[in-house]
C-alpha cells in the first residue's frame, strides 16, 4: 500500500502577505492534486488560488491549500485536517473525481460546504442528503454529451465504441453515452476500461479495433485523454475520435501532436475565446482570468484552474447572504453559505453561465459549452 503522500505544501494567505492569521474572519480549503497521476489537472488549479478574491463585503477571505498527491486516502486526510483543525468555512476541491467520491461523507458530517473541480456528475447526482453540501464546478457529463451525440448523429455515426477510465469519470460517461446514443440511434458496441495509471493500452485498443466502430470516445480526464486516442491512430483506426472536456488542457495538445488532430471534443469557451463573439456571456470573466494567471504563473490555465476560479467567484457571491446566517466560523454561517450557495442565479463565470438550485448543485446549461475541434495543432471552434 503505498503511503500516504499528503502534503501540506503551502499554506496560501492569498493577498494577506501582511496580514496577520487573527484578521482572517473566513478560511477556505482547498485541495488540490498538484503532485502524482492527476497533476496536470491539480497543478493549474493550485496556481489559482491566489487569483481567488480575498476580500468580500467587508470580510478577509483567507485560503489554506494542501496537496493530496492525486491519493484519495490524502484526500481525506486533508480534508480532516481542514475541518477539524483549521475549522474552514468551506473546502474547494479535491481535483480527481474518486477523491471526490472519497470525501463527499466527510464534509456532510461537518456541514462544511464542499465545491467539487471534478468532472463525474456524481458528487451531485442522484442528490441525497450528504450530496447536498457539494456543489459541482464543471459541466455536467450530460451536457457536453449530448452536444458529441449531436454532432454524432449529423455526421452519420451508427456505432460507437467507448474506452474510458475505470472510476467514477469513466463510470458515469459509459451511463449518459449510452442513454443520450440509444435515443440519437447510436449504437455503443463496445466499451473497454483503464486506470489512469496504466502505461499501455493495446490490448483494450484492438478490442475495439475489432469491433470495428463509425467512431470512438474517449472518457478520461487529463493527461490520460491522450495515451487512448494516440494508440487507437497507431493501430490504424480511421474513423472520427471524440473525446470530453476532461481533454481541454494545453498538454492534451502537446502530448498528443499531430495524432490528435481533428478530435471533437465540447468543452467551455474559454479553449476558442478569440473566435467567440465579444457578446458571449464568458469571454470578458474567462479572458481576465487567462491574463492574471499567465501573468502570475506564465502560462495559460488549463480549464481545470478555472474551475476553481469559477469556485471562488460563487463563494464570493454567496457570502454577503450567509453572513445575515451567522458569523464565520460558526455552522450557522457554514449552513448559511450553503443555502446562498443553492440560491445563485444567472452568475457569469469562465465556464458558463450558474443557476444552481436545490436539485441542480452544478447549474450549467448550453452556454457552458461549445463544439471543439484540433486544427493544426490548436483548439478551433466547429462551425
């Protein structure tokens, strides 16, 4: 068993490089996989919280970062070590969908309210009552699949093939890809699994070579989006490959090369915001975003920092309702953040457009996301 790996790499007073800790009146943890399997999706969310606001109607927010090294029993333990030691008032993360799962009790047991990075749907469906101290800040798996179907079905694809991580990511998107298909007269005839650590995916590749599919999807986050798609066109494969918005990383482009081109993937905005229109509800918030972080880190952010940015702007418009609830601190201001959390409407972000509710702890529709394609070597919008 391999040990532990939690790593309280930094403790991030965003914006209080002077303060002291007794100023801070509202603490927010945030765990991210910024070390192991999932850094590439971790590393550019850790790099955003100091972009995270720091001042809210009058409030010091203070934020405590920790590291879970992509191992979800560090995903707990961090959690904990929030909670119980450094009594947050709300805890942003973890970045991979199983350490998701993992912790989800934790936080309800707590009513600490938890929003989740993550891209499995299932930290916040089917909603019950620990699911309801998470709220989700990525696309829900249905969205961004009905947009492939669609394209799908245009394109005259009958069957289909799918090869997807084997956990709650790859789990979920089999479910809505084969409901969403079956209903667009898609057939899925074939579906292979992997783990995200797996180095060799050859022999889950031929299996679906020998079904022989009109197209593939991919259903992996980071950088185990590309090993797939890369062996499929190895072994020969010539029909159209799909993959979901776990893909949209500036590495999925680097990784993959010219083996990548013409993927279809849909995924937010913020990979095509020079050729959407000014009036898209995203590109200013989307575009301040990019420009603070490539100043701060010096590269561009993966959508999975936005996701924790979007995070801290719906913490920072639900906090002014939960102080009328109670003092910071205090479950009555922790349960108070949670039902303003609940209550947001129409809040512009990076990745789309919130309306949350009490059944919908996501709150994305169609304005979250667009049809993407690889053209020479960059993301293009499919017109």
């Amino acid at each position: 068993m391999r040990k532990p790996t939690f790593l309280a790499t930094t403790a991030l007073l965003a914006g209080l490089l002077a303060a002291t800790a007794s100023q801070a009146q509202i603490k927010i943890g945030v765990v991210s996989s910024s070390t192991g399997p999932v850094a590439l999706v971790g590393i550019p969310q850790k790099n955003s919280v100091p972009l995270l606001p720091t001042q809210v109607a009058g409030q010091t927010v203070t934020y405590i970062a920790l590291d879970d090294g992509s191992d979800p029993t560090a995903s707990v333990s961090a959690f904990k070590k929030l909670i119980n030691e450094e009594k947050v008032d709300a805890i942003v993360g973890p970045s991979g969908s199983p350490n998701a799962m993992g912790v989800i009790q934790f936080a309800a047991e707590a009513g600490v309210p938890m929003l989740a990075p993550v891209g499995t749907a299932a930290v916040v469906l089917p909603m019950d009552d620990k699911k309801k101290w998470v709220f989700k800040t990525t696309q829900n798996d249905d969205i961004i699949c009905a947009a492939l179907v669609e394209h799908m079905k245009k394109a005259g694809v009958k069957t289909l093939g799918l090869i997807g991580t084997a956990d709650p990511y790859g789990d979920n998107w089999k479910k809505v890809t084969e409901e969403l298909a079956a209903k667009a007269g898609i057939k899925l005839i074939a579906a292979e699994r992997f783990a995200r650590q797996d180095t060799s995916v050859t022999a889950q590749s031929l299996k679906l070579l020998a079904a022989r599919p009109d197209a593939v999807l991919v259903a992996a986050p980071g950088s185990s989006a590309v090993m797939p798609h890369t062996t499929l066109v190895d072994q020969g494969y010539k029909g159209q490959i799909y993959q979901t918005h776990g893909a949209a990383l500036p590495d999925f482009l680097k990784l993959g090369g010219k083996k990548v081109e013409g993927t279809i993937l849909a995924a937010s905005a913020m990979l095509v915001l020079d050729q959407v229109p000014d009036s898209h509800p995203t590109k200013k918030i989307a575009s301040a975003y990019i420009a603070a972080y490539e100043k701060l880190n010096g590269s561009k952010p993966a959508t999975f920092g936005a996701n924790v940015y979007d995070a801290g702007l719906l913490l920072q418009a639900a906090i002014p309702q939960a102080l009328k609830a109670g003092k910071p601190g205090t479950a009555a201001f922790r349960a108070g953040l949670r039902d303003a959390l609940e209550g947001i409407k129409e809040l512009p972000a990076t990745q789309g457009v919130y309306t949350l509710s009490a059944a919908d702890h996501s709150g994305f529709d169609t304005r979250g996301r667009e049809l993407i394609t690889v053209k020479n070597g960059q993301w293009t919008l499919v017109k």
